[in-house]
C-alpha cells in the first residue's frame, strides 16, 4: 500500500520543520502567560496534524472540536476546585463529550489536566485557538508543498 509520498525526504523535511515551527511559537506564547505545560498538547497535535495527515485525529473537526472540548473540561475542573477527583471527571467528560461528537483528538485528553493544573483562565483559551489555527493552515500548507491531499480533504 502506497504512502502517497509521505516518506519522501521533502515531504520528512516539511513535516519535521512544521513541526518545529509550531512548537517553538507555541513555547514562546506560552511562556508569556506561563503556561508552559500546554506545549505537551499543542506538541502532540503537531506530530498528528503533520506526521498523520490522514487520520481522523488530523480533520479540523477533530483538532479545533476535540481542544474545545478539552478546555472546556478543563475549566469545569477549575470551576469544582481543581481536586484529582475533578480533574479526572474533567478528563472523562471531555473523552465522552468527544465521542459524542465525533471529535476524538488524543492530545486534547490532556487539556484539562493542564487548565487544571495551572488554574488557567481566558488568556489560555485565546494563546490555544490561535496555535491550533496556526497549527491546521501550516498543514494544509505541509500537505499542498508535498503534494498530498489529507484523506479528510478527499
């Protein structure tokens, strides 16, 4: 079965230096607000947007739906106390709230642990919405420069 040329060295480089771009932007924007933590997220959204364009994970539905719903967990744990019981409520709602809506993103699973954790407020919900634009043109761009279509596109 046919890779549609993602293991060509070109398109390695694109999905490499993307991905470096990404997150340094993501680590300086962050560090602003110090909310270093959201890198893991933004990082693991990265590796799917670029290394696996194709899967469902990659979809805009799936990469803004499922952070949305991440973060928006989060918060409901901040709102409950930022308990260890909250924050693992918070995560299952958010993995039920994805599946519902067919929005399964797996780095999302880790937002609320990280609004949680960092008691995080409307600063990071405006740094994450503009790193997850960033982050699906750079891979439209990722996947026109390689000459691919995502499966999502097709």
């Amino acid at each position: 079965m046919s890779d549609g040329g993602a293991g060509r060295p070109v398109n390695l480089a694109l999905a490499g230096l993307a991905t470096a771009a990404v997150v340094l932007v993501a680590a300086l924007a962050f560090r602003s607000v110090s909310l270093p933590l959201m890198l893991a997220s933004i990082g693991g959204s990265a590796v799917i947007v670029f290394g696996m364009p194709d899967s469902r994970m990659a979809r805009p539905r799936s990469l803004f739906g499922g952070h949305a719903v991440g973060i928006a967990a989060g918060f409901v744990a901040v709102m409950l106390g930022r308990s260890d019981y909250a924050v693992a409520a918070a995560v299952a709602l958010a993995l039920v709230v994805m599946l519902m809506t067919d929005t399964v993103h797996s780095p999302a699973g880790a937002d609320p642990i990280i609004v949680a954790a960092n008691g995080a407020g409307p600063e990071f919900l405006l740094i994450a919405a503009a790193l997850l634009a960033l982050t699906h043109v750079m891979g439209l761009g990722v996947t026109r420069l390689s000459r691919r279509r995502n499966e999502w596109q097709r």
